[in-house]
C-alpha cells in the first residue's frame, strides 16, 4: 500500500482539516469519549421516534436499543453510525417506514451530516434483506422522501406533536 | 512519483445535493443537476469556470441525470416526476424541446448512442425505453426492455456501435442490441454482490467498467466469435468476461465510475467521500489479466457522498464532480 501513502502526504491541507485518531494513547481515548457521547445522542434521538401504527416510541416497544446503536470511524475519520432494529412482528408492513424515520430524525437533528446504515436485526423480519437494501440506498431514499405521502407519515412518527 | 488531484474550480449555486455531471461533447461545457430540480449549465469565461444558464419549471421533482447528445445541441434531463425532459441550444438559448412520458416512476438515468439518433431512458419500473430521434426532432419509442428484475440505476451506449449497457439495483448488467425487428437483451454480466450504479466503456468499446454498492470495480472483456481464448459465443453473440476486480479502496459505495478515452485512466466516487484514479500497467496477458494500479486516492474530495464524476472529453487529465455537499469541482490531475 505504499502507493496510498504518497497519495495521502501530497494532502496535508485536507488531512488536517479531518479529525485524526488512533496517533497516541490520550487521543484514542478523547476520540473513544467523544464517539460514546454520539452513541448516546444517537440512541436519545431515535428512541423517541412513535411507532408507525401505535401511539407507542420505538423505545417503548424494543424496537430500539442502546446496544443497537454503534458508532465507529471510517479511515479517513468520518463517522458511521450502524443502527440495528426489531421490528414488532416478523411481517411488519412498515418496517421500511421504521427505517425511513431514524434516517429522517438523524439528518434533521444532527449538527453534521453523518454515514449511516440502517438493518433490521437478523433473524426477526420475513423480508429483511430486501428492507435492508431499500432503506439504504440513497437513491431510493431521496425519491421515497419527495413522495408527499410519505413525507407526512414520517413526519407524524418523528414529531407527533406537529401532526 | 505519483499524480495527485488538484482542485481547480469549486462552482457553487445549487442548492440541495447535486446528483450528476455532464460534459459537453466539446467539453467545454458542464451540466449539473440535482435535488433543487434546476440544470446549471458551467463554462469558462477567461481563467473562470462561471454559471452561464440556469434551467429551471421542467421538473416538479429531483432531476437525477444529464446527458449531452454527441452534437452536443441537445440535453437530456431524467427526473423523479417520471419524465425525460430533451433541450435544444440551436437557437442558441436553451429550450426545452420535449418532454419524454412513459415510465411509471422515477426516470434515474438517460443517455443518447454515438449516432444520436437513439436515446435511452430507465427507471425504478424495472425497464429501460429506447427512443428513437425523428428528422423532425421528435422522440419516438422503439423499444420497452424489461429485463432486469429491478429498478435500473444507469444506461450507457457503446462509444461507437449502437450497443447499450444498463446496471441494476438487481446486481448485474444487461447489454442490448437491434434484432431483427425488436431490440433484445444479449449479455448479462454478473458478478457484483450489490447494486451496480455505474458503468463506462473504454475507448474502442472492448471493456467495460462497472461500480457497485459492494465498494468494487470490476472490468469486463468483450470476446468475439472466434475469439483466440475459445470462449463459446452461442449464437455468434460477443460474451463479456470479468478480467479484473479492484477492491479494498472505497469504504463505502462507489456511485459513479468514468474511463478517460484520452488518457485510459479510470476514476471513481464513493459514498466515503473520496476520488480514486486508477492507470493500467503493462501485464503478461493484458486481454486476460489486465493490471491497474491506485494512483490516487484524494479523501475528503467533498464533504459528503460523491455522487458522480466525469473526465473532460478533450482536455486530458480534468475530472469533473459532484456531491451531496451541494458542490461541483473540477480537478486537474497532476503529476508530482
């Protein structure tokens, strides 16, 4: 991999700019702090999400959890964030919606705009793997949130006080 | 000893994310296109890269792709709203000419064959339209493809055959060609393991590159009925072979992909954020196993997903892109 190595010191003006970890031991653990804090800020945000159907917070009905939500750094120190979720039934209709919303409340809340990838849990969705691809493919996505319709059920499970 | 990217122009003025980039045939032109349902048409005035026209009211929805036709007089628009927009420039503003209806949702690609006497549409339905240019500039469909077994993400022509690639959220790539009295699906390409977002062939149309979601590139080799390897070719049709597969430099993935005729230099854009430029090197068995090396890989190009990139058509070595962050760039390779 030499050939990276010469391709990234001709950027030094950009590296700067991009947070940097892993350089030595005090570092590592302000960045390790710092990705708890987001893990957590992360967790709060999605938790209150309502359930599409219900009057219930995804939190209320286990479809979240604090353990489902990671945190890491890319290599070049962006931050990917994996969020898991249970559906309620293994036949969930709105599952796609479920994941729609988190995406929603995380662009919408967050101060920078973050990686994300959304997955159903394994094991706990007839039709999880086709969901997983929907909810995250960007394209798909975007013309998903273009859709009026759409548009307000999201909205209605992201502030239900609005709606 | 390695080449690096130099960011030449920064051209702000859209207003969400901006989706695609398209060069004039010329290439002196740029067109972007993007979530603000506008097309902003780029030139150089002096030294600048400026906006020289903003179109705008033809789209009610995300304008996802632009494409200019071979005599770069007209400019194809795939939005959303379910409709291929056609502007013409010969009166020397641009005007929307036609607006192409038929797909059932979102249009997400167009691209006109080396003739320009074809144009191809595709969208979520799964299908890809074939229009045929009237003399009396008219769009004409000949041909509704349904081949894939989900949406169609892209659509490129042969650079000189009237032959079209198209990829697909259904992981693979499609090839069409005239039949006798209907067009047909005459090569399927397998081997990406997630949706195949992008395509470009090579300068003489014997290769083709792809990009995926799985965060590959993968180039793909033509062989011909009596090719020297003995492939079998049934029914005389050009079978394409995977020959090489580039992986482990994108971390997330690749959108967009772009084979510079000029150079051979194959760029591509990543949702991490990053551009890489890739250049064959000299191998025991280029057909076979042909060799390409990283020779840049520029992190943090944009401040979000790339979404597309593009070398200039006739100034070697200018690549052109576009992000989430609402920017398009234009680079110039450099060597150190």
């Amino acid at each position: 991999m030499e050939y990276l190595e010469s391709s990234v010191d001709g950027k030094r003006e950009m590296s700067s700019v991009i947070p940097h970890h892993g350089v030595d031991q005090d570092e590592n653990e302000n960045d390790d702090s710092e990705l708890k804090i987001l893990q957590e800020t992360i967790y709060d945000l999605i938790s209150d999400i309502k359930d599409p159907e219900k009057a219930d917070s995804l939190e209320d009905l286990n479809v979240v959890s604090e353990t489902g939500v990671k945190v890491k750094r890319l290599q070049d120190g962006q931050v990917l964030a994996n969020i898991e979720f249970v559906p309620t039934v293994p036949h969930c209709t709105l599952a796609s919606i479920i994941g729609l919303s988190i995406r929603s409340k995380l662009d919408q809340s967050l101060p920078k705009k973050m990686k994300i990838d959304i997955f159903i849990k394994k094991g706990t969705h007839d039709t999880a793997e086709e969901i997983n691809k929907q909810i995250n493919d960007k394209e798909r996505i975007s013309a998903a949130m273009e859709n009026p319709n759409l548009q307000k059920l999201v909205a209605s499970c992201i502030d239900p006080e609005d709606t | 000893m390695y080449p690096t990217l130099k960011e030449h122009a920064q051209l702000t003025g859209h207003t969400d994310q901006v989706w695609c980039i398209s060069w004039s045939p010329s290439g002196a032109l740029l067109a972007s296109c993007g979530g603000d349902k506008t097309i902003r048409i780029w030139g150089k005035e002096g030294e600048l890269w400026v906006c020289k026209s903003v179109l705008t009211d033809a789209h009610t929805r995300t304008i996802r792709a632009v494409s200019w036709s071979p005599c770069g007089q007209y400019l194809a628009a795939a939005s959303f709203d379910a409709t291929t927009s056609v502007w013409s420039r010969k009166s020397g503003e641009f005007e929307c000419l036609a607006t192409l209806e038929g797909h059932e949702n979102e249009v997400k690609c167009a691209g006109w064959a080396c003739t320009g006497n074809l144009l191809a549409t595709c969208a979520r339905d799964k299908s890809v339209w074939i229009w045929e240019v009237t003399a009396d500039e008219e769009f004409e469909c000949a041909s509704v493809l349904s081949t894939h077994t989900q949406d169609v993400k892209y659509v490129k022509w042969h650079p000189t055959r009237e032959l079209l690639a198209s990829c697909s959220y259904d992981d693979t790539v499609r090839l069409y060609r005239e039949a006798s009295d209907d067009w047909e699906s005459c090569a399927l390409l397998k081997g990406h393991t997630s949706t195949v977002w992008s395509l470009d062939f090579d300068k003489d149309g014997h290769r083709i590159v792809t990009a995926s979601a799985d965060a590959t590139v993968k180039i793909w080799r033509e062989h011909e009925p009596g090719n020297p390897e003995g492939i079998a070719t049934p029914d005389h049709i050009p079978v394409w072979k995977c020959v090489c597969t580039l992986s482990g430099h994108h971390e997330r993935p690749i959108y967009s992909v772009s084979w510079c005729p000029l150079s051979g230099r194959i760029a591509t854009a990543s949702g991490d954020d990053s551009l890489c430029v890739y250049q064959e090197l000299p191998a025991e068995d280029e057909k076979n196993a042909p060799k390409f090396e990283l020779t840049v890989r520029h992190r943090g190009a944009h401040a979000e997903d790339i979404n597309c990139v593009a070398w200039n058509p006739n100034e070697e070595g200018l690549l052109a892109s576009c992000s989430d962050d609402g920017a398009v760039k234009i680079w110039q390779i450099e060597k150190e």
